[in-house]
C-alpha cells in the first residue's frame, strides 16, 4: 500500500517537505506509519511522540481530519491515504 506524506513546520531537516512511502500490508496504523518513518529517516519518533502519545503541540491529520477524532496512534489507514504532520497554529 502507498501513503503520502507531507510535513508543515517540524522534522525540517529530517523529512521531505512531500514524499510516499510504500508498506507490505494492506491496512496499517499511524503508530506504524511513524515506525517506518523513524527507521528510514532518525529521529522522527523522538519528535512526534511522548509518552505513547501525539507529543503536545504535533498534530497529525488523516486525510485532513485530525488522528485525534478517530483512534489517534492506532488509527488504520489504508492504501491511497494522506498524512499532513504538523504543529498546532493558533491565531485569531
């Protein structure tokens, strides 16, 4: 299965601004998607998660919704999806 992946404001000198990843499996995780990324590219574990969990202030969007309204980490995705790693903007 195929994912793309693009990245806003974090991991600038770790990931590719825009970039697919290609994984044997029909249906995987979030948590499993950020494996991969941290065995291919350092470090990106390190940056993204704390404590099992979405470190405060990185959100991860699933196809433009947010990984937190569906199972965070444990999220399935599946072939075709998109991931927007980024960090939380606030304005007003």
């Amino acid at each position: 299965m195929q994912i793309k992946i693009a990245r806003i404001g974090v991991l600038d000198d770790t990931l590719p601004s825009s970039f697919e990843i290609d994984i044997d499996k029909e249906q995987t995780t979030v948590n499993e998607v950020m494996d991969v990324l941290d065995r291919e590219y350092g470090g990106v574990k390190d940056e993204l998660i704390w404590n099992r969990a979405l470190s405060p202030g990185c959100r991860i969007l699933l196809n433009g919704r947010s990984i937190d309204g569906y199972r965070g980490l444990k999220t399935v995705m599946r072939d075709g999806d998109r991931l927007l790693i980024t960090i939380l903007i606030n304005g007003g």
